[in-house]
C-alpha cells in the first residue's frame, strides 16, 4: 500500500487526498508535525513540508503538484473521460495554471496564514513560533479570501467546472485550500453564489467525505462545515 506523509490541516495534503479518492487509490495516512523536525521524515523531505507521497513503484514523490502529476501519468489514462488532468495541451496548461493559483497563490495569502496561526500555532512550543495568532495576518487573510473566492465565483459562472467542463486538479486544488478556511469559519459564502453552488458540487463527491470527518483538537469546525447543503 502507498503512504501519504500529511497534516490534517495542510490544504496541499488535503489537496492530494482528493486527488486519491477521486482515483479510489488508498494509502496509508501518517500525521506529519512538520515543525518537530522529525529527524526520520527530513531524510525524506530536508524542505520539511507535506505532503510526501510514498509507493514501491516510485519511491519518494515530494510535493502535491509533483504527486498529482505522477498519479495522472500512472492512472490517468484509465479514467478515460474522467481524468483530471485533461488529455489535450490546452487543456493540461489552463489546469495546471489554476493548480498553481490555488495550492501557490491562495495557500500563500489565505490559507497558510488561517492554518499556521489558528491552528498549528496551538500545538507548536513558544521556542518554535508557537503561541497565540497574529491577528494582522489574519486579518490579511481574511480580506484576501474575498478576492479568490470571487475568482472562483466568476471561472464557475463561465464554465461547468473551474478549468472547464469537467472536474479537475484544478477544483481539487481549490477545494481544498478553501475547506480549511471554511473548518475556521472564515469563508464569506454569502458575498458569492456562485463559489459556494460550485463548493457544494465538490464538497457532495464521495472523496470530500474523509476531510469532513478531521478535527482540530480543542477546536470543534464551524456548524455547517460537515454539511452537504449549507
């Protein structure tokens, strides 16, 4: 069986567990506290970041993007029409575009700030930036998050899924960093219809079901995190 080396709350782990159910792969979950330095997992990964995906066809593959591509090049012809990274050129690069908007982009103005001050913070020493949230990074993200989820909200309103007509790493990616920020309650929903009939649509798939069910100790998510039709 593969391994995922992963936190719960890193939205590029959550990222690559989306792209696994969707290709009914499993693998082996191991919780990876990346601030620990774990002397074993920095052999793996000396950036010391998740996720590392690990299977005995390939060895180690570090990072969601590099995970999600060698998935696609193993599996992704039998999907068939189902393939998340489409088959054409044009295709692969507008998915591939949005895949690094989200998982770079966003993650770097949104969702990295919401998980490292909300939630890692709360289990990291003082001596290792533990402590309580900086209140101007959040705030950062907090005004940010508006800005892409109204870009959400347009790419759904011109097409049927974010990188076109069907699902893709690209809603993958989105969804992803977004349901961590949505655990928080710090997405503004009701300022995009659009985003959020779009959210609903990937948060309904059977492969969203596992993200719905982590829980921040101490830390109970908002009251319609778990809910298909909020």
């Amino acid at each position: 069986m593969a391994t995922l080396y992963h936190h719960p709350f890193c939205a590029q782990s959550r990222f690559l567990r989306l792209v696994l159910g969707e290709l009914g792969l499993e693998a082996e979950l191991i919780e990876e506290r990346v601030w620990e330095r774990r002397l074993d997992f920095l052999r793996m990964n000396p950036a010391a970041s998740t996720p590392v995906y690990q299977e005995e066809q390939v060895g180690l593959v570090i990072g969601a993007m590099p995970a999600a591509e060698y998935l696609d090049e193993t599996r992704g012809l039998a999907l068939g029409e189902r393939r998340l990274l489409p088959p054409d050129p044009k295709g692969r690069v507008e998915v591939r575009r949005l895949m690094d908007w989200f998982n770079g982009k966003m993650h770097a103005e949104v969702t990295g700030y919401f998980a490292h001050e909300k939630i890692f913070k709360r289990f990291m020493p003082v001596e290792l930036g533990g402590g309580a949230p900086d209140m101007a990074s959040i705030r950062a993200a907090r005004a940010n998050i508006r800005y892409h989820l109204a870009y959400i909200g347009y790419l759904h309103a011109e097409r049927n899924w974010l990188a076109g007509e069907s699902l893709s790493y690209a809603d993958l990616a989105a969804a992803a960093q977004l349901s961590v920020a949505d655990y928080l309650g710090d997405v503004p929903w009701a300022e995009n219809e659009a985003a959020k009939h779009w959210y609903q649509k990937v948060k309904s798939r059977p492969s969203f079901r596992p993200l719905l069910s982590d829980r921040v100790t101490g830390m109970e998510p908002v009251s319609h995190y778990a809910d298909l039709d909020f």
